[in-house]
C-alpha cells in the first residue's frame, strides 16, 4: 500500500469557500494530498469582506488538536488565521515538537482590507511562532509589518527576506509580489540564497483567498517530501493558473479557480 502524504490546516473559514480553511483543504484535494483541519474561528465573510467573527473557544481548539495529532499522521503543516495571543500560545505549545515543516501564511489583513487579527497578536506570532516555521509567505503589507520597514522596490523586498529570517529566525522567507506593479516577482530567502519566482501578471479582481492557496499548494507539496525550492515553483504555477482562469463569483473580489491547473494540464494532453 503506497503512502498517503497527510497535511494539516490551522485556521479561519470561509463559508463563501474562496479563502481560509476551504481553499486549504479545495487546494490539498486538487493536489491528491490527504487534507485535515483545526478551526480557529468561524468568519462570516464573502466577495465583500468580513461581516463578522466568532472565535472558538480555546479549550475546543486545543481538543481538535489533540484529536489529530494523537491519531492521525501529518507530513506537514500550515497557519492561517489566527486571531489572539490566547490561541497562539495553544498552538503553540502543540506543534512546536512536531518535527515536520510548518507553512505560516501570516494572515492579518483580507483582500477586503478587513483587519483579522488585533496588534497584540501580530507581535506574539512575530516573536513566537515565526521562528518555528519552515517558510512564512508574506505579502507586501504583510512584510511591512513584520519589518516595521516600507515596502516600494524588489531591494526592499529581498531586504526583508533577509531580516525576516537572519533577524527573527524564520527557516525561510517568500516575499510575494502580488501588490507591486509590473510583473508577480515572489523571492524566496532560504538562509543562504534568494530565487525568484516570476510569472505574468493577470488583469483581475479575482484574488480572494490566493495567500492561503498559495500557501496551502506549498504545503502540500512539502508534505509529499518535495525541497523548498519545488515546493514554491509548483504552487507559484498552480496558484497563477488559479488566478488565471478566476471565478466571477459574487459582487466583491472573487475567488481562484483551485482545479484550474488540472484542467491546463487536460487540455495539454488532450
């Protein structure tokens, strides 16, 4: 019997499915990888942004934690949104003897420009869970943060790659490019060397939720045992072809299209 590579999402909902632990688990599915997860927060939210929040209480965090790492393998993991300190520390405290790679999409801001997780807490996930990570995927507005440092030229970005893991002890930095102009330039800052990840950028709307598929695409495939470096290239692919071939769906900022790469790779061979 083969191995199933197993991976875990941490993380918000999405009932309009287009971001948060719906697009994890659409994205580990599409990629044949056997999808698990641990809610943090039920989001009511759609196209338009978030029109409210409730957090599950932290002893039902801790529990369904509990549950899938006491009986269930996983190869790899990822965070989403993670709103407090409170579950931070949960967290925490559960996977930092995990010794598998762990994806932190730093989530904070939505596509909406909707705040999701308070200043406290952006400075607890900075200084305690970042160094656990093997790779944090932040974008531009993301990285601002983390750095305290303005964001305007890929120099600036490289910059950050660098502090983010050199300075606060991240095991390896992506710097998505998504929110500057010309070309989506990622570089990717492993401790040693930066690689670039460039792909064309697409006239749309239709971005909600593509830090999470990215981020959960990344996971996926470090959890089949691919290298940093492929992990990346093949999300970078799967995620531009998400964006590519959008959905139109609802009146806001609509979402990526997860099996769009499948269908590409049809009409390829067919």
């Amino acid at each position: 019997m083969s191995k199933v590579a197993c991976a875990l999402t941490i993380a918000g909902t999405d009932p309009s499915g287009g971001a948060g632990i719906q697009a994890d688990l659409k994205t580990f599915q599409e990629l044949q990888i056997y999808g698990m997860s641990v809610l943090t927060s039920i989001v009511a939210q759609n196209t338009t942004g978030v029109q409210d929040i409730h957090h599950l209480p932290l002893s039902m965090i801790e529990q369904q934690l509990d549950s899938v790492l006491s009986d269930m393998p996983v190869h790899a993991f990822k965070t989403g949104m993670i709103a407090n300190i409170d579950m931070m520390q949960v967290i925490e405290k559960k996977v930092s003897h995990l010794n598998v790679p762990y994806v932190m999409d730093p989530v904070m801001v939505a596509t909406s420009g909707d705040a999701l997780i308070n200043q406290e807490a952006r400075i607890f996930l900075k200084e305690h869970l970042l160094p656990l990570t093997a790779v944090v995927t932040p974008n531009i507005p993301e990285t601002e943060f983390i750095t305290g440092k303005k964001i305007t030229s890929t120099e600036d970005m490289k910059q950050a790659g660098e502090y983010i893991v050199k300075e606060l002890g991240a095991g390896a930095a992506l710097i998505k490019g998504g929110h500057m102009k010309g070309e989506a330039i990622d570089f990717l800052y492993d401790g040693n060397e930066f690689h670039t990840f460039t792909a064309e950028r697409i006239n749309t709307k239709n971005t909600h939720g593509t830090g999470c598929t990215y981020s959960a695409a990344i996971t996926a495939y470090l959890s089949e045992g691919d290298s940093l470096i492929e992990a990346v290239r093949k999300s970078k692919e799967f995620v531009t072809a998400a964006i590519k071939h959008s959905l139109s769906l609802g009146s806001g900022s609509g979402p990526t299209k997860h099996w769009a790469i499948r269908e590409e790779a049809h009409i390829k061979h067919s």
